[in-house]
C-alpha cells in the first residue's frame, strides 16, 4: 500500500498463482468493500481509504503457457471491473491488471510501467 496524508491511496496486489477470473475478482472485491485495513507497520492502528484509491493487481504470467489467452482474458476483466467502478460509489477510482513476471519488473518494462502508472494517479 502507498499511504498520502495518513490515507491509503495506492493498493498493490500480487498474484503469483491463480490467474482464474473468480479469483482476480475476488481479490479485487476485498478493498472495494473495506473503509479501514489494519497493518503492524503503523501500529496495528486502523488506516482509512482515501476518496480515490487506485487498486492494481499484477498477475504472475511466467506459468502461462504460449498462446494462452489468459491476458486477452484479463484485459476483459479490467475493461468489466473499471465500467463498475465508474458507475459506483466505491473508493476505488482507478483500476489496473499488469501481467509479468519476477524478471520483467526488475529486468524489464514492466515496473517502470508499474511506477508510471502510479505517479500518473498520484499527481
């Protein structure tokens, strides 16, 4: 999580396993439905949501075989997932799916892409 005046702000979630779209979207209902998350790093005190919080999930695609249409598949879940949140009154404002493995973040584009993507919502 990335935390601004006190609040969260950016949510981060990997998946290094299941790539199924019912668990990509239960893992993006969790904080579409929390207020608070409750972690030891700040003292196991309740930290809110801000009024717009961006949620991005990123998919371990190394175990994809080749011609699998698990990304195709993905991009579909965002485009359903960001139309929702569009039309609700949930925290979440922004919404991304990022495919890639270990060696694309630190040997690739793919966590400059990560980084873009949130210093463009953090303003």
């Amino acid at each position: 999580m990335i935390l601004k005046e006190n609040k969260i702000k950016v949510i981060v979630e990997i998946e290094e396993s299941d790539l199924a779209p019912l668990h990509i979207c239960g893992k993006f209902l969790a904080p579409l439905l929390c207020e608070t998350y409750i972690h030891s790093t700040k003292g196991n005190e309740k930290i809110g949501m801000d009024k717009a919080v961006m949620l991005i999930q990123i998919l371990n695609d190394a175990k994809l075989s080749e011609g699998t249409k698990k990304e195709e598949q993905g991009k579909k879940i965002e485009k359903a997932i960001i139309n929702f949140i569009a039309d609700q009154k949930f925290p979440i404002k922004k919404y991304n799916i990022i495919y890639g493995s270990e060696d694309s973040f630190t040997n690739g584009s793919t966590g400059n892409e990560l980084i873009r993507e949130i210093k463009d919502f953090l303003g």
